[in-house]
C-alpha cells in the first residue's frame, strides 16, 4: 500500500492512527516543578512555559494559520495558564498538557469569531522545502504540509477537532473536554474532517 492510499485510507477510521506518524504524547511536567508554578515560584513557571511551548504554538499555527498573531495568541494562552494555575487541580482527570490546550483552544475559537485569523497558503509552504532534502523525506514534508493545508480548509470546529485527535493524540473524551462539547459531536465533527479531507486530498494525489 502506498504511503498516500495508507493516508486516504486511514481518514474516514474514527481512532485511526495519524499516517504521517505525527502524534505525540507530550511528557508531563514534573510534578515537583507543577507544585512550584502553583505557589507562584517565577523559575518553575518559566520551565513550565518552556516546557508547553512547542505544544501551544503548533496547536495554535496548525488552527489558525501560520502568521504573527500566534506569537500574540500564544503569550496571552500563557498569561492565562500561569493566572489560572494555582486553581489548576493535578488530581483531578484532565492532564496538564489537556488543560493548556483548553486554554489554547477558547483563544483559538475566539480569534476565529472576530476574524483574526490571516492564514499561511500551502503552496508559501511547499516551497520552503530544500531542494537539499533527501526525496523520502521531502516527499514526507510535503504530505504533511499538504494535511496541514487542507485542516486548514475545514471549518473550525472540524479542524480543532482533528488536530486534537490526530497531531495531539487526545481521546474522544479529553477533546470533548478541551472543547467543551459532548463525545458523541467529537466523534461527529472528526468522521465529517476525514470525510472532507479524503476529497481535499485527492487532487494532490492526482497531481504528484
């Protein structure tokens, strides 16, 4: 099977697996360091920024579109975060990468509603690619740049939904928790991006 059939057949699957083998289980912090940022310790919430960065910005690039306004959005998630920490409950069910992407997710949808939101076309991004790069893996970049630009022609909803599920590695109930909504509209939103994505995505076969 080949690398683009494996991806195409994989979309409509609810759970299936990301195909570009993108996921990532983000390590928690230590629990020690959480214990310090709670107290308002200035050093730990500095490790704990450092340590939720990468996950913020790729969230909030891959939502809303590469540009400026993430550097913006991103520092307000994590004036936010570190605000809201002390009444952040590490017993209790929801991870503390999850709760940061709750955070990340409410600034996301509300920077979609006043239509803050310019966009990264896919083709300023395929063309970044080094004409350097072995061909497996500039093939790769570009397979991923291509899922990153058709998410990014989902509706909203839609979107947050399957990049929680598939570059995020959430379940269906920590994305219904980060989105507030109930699984059964998770598994709803996530059958209709696949079913989208399969017909965004056949043109780019087709065409390589």
């Amino acid at each position: 099977m080949t690398q683009a059939i494996a991806i195409l057949a994989a979309l409509p699957e609810t759970g299936a697996a990301c195909p570009l083998g993108r996921r990532r289980t983000p390590v928690e912090l230590d629990p020690s360091v959480l214990a310090r940022c709670r107290a308002g310790n200035a050093a730990a919430l500095r490790q704990f920024i450092s340590h939720h960065e990468g996950l913020v910005f790729a969230f909030l690039a891959r939502s809303l579109g590469r540009g400026p306004h993430i550097d913006d959005l991103a520092q307000e998630v994590f004036i936010r975060a570190c605000r809201a920490l002390p009444r952040f409950d590490p017993r209790g069910t929801a991870r503390l990468s999850t709760w940061i992407l709750t955070v990340a997710s409410h600034l996301a949808t509300d920077a979609r509603r006043r239509r803050q939101v310019p966009t990264t076309h896919l083709d300023a991004d395929l063309a970044a690619v080094s004409p350097d790069t072995p061909e497996t893996e500039r093939r790769r970049m570009e397979i991923g740049r291509a899922l990153e630009g058709a998410a990014a022609k989902l509706p909203g909803d839609q979107r947050d939904v399957f990049l929680l599920a598939e570059f995020h590695d959430l379940d269906m109930g920590e994305i219904a928790l980060v989105l507030g909504i109930p699984e059964n509209t998770v598994k709803t939103r996530l059958f209709r991006a696949r079913e989208r994505l399969r017909a965004l995505l056949k043109s780019f076969w087709e065409e390589t």
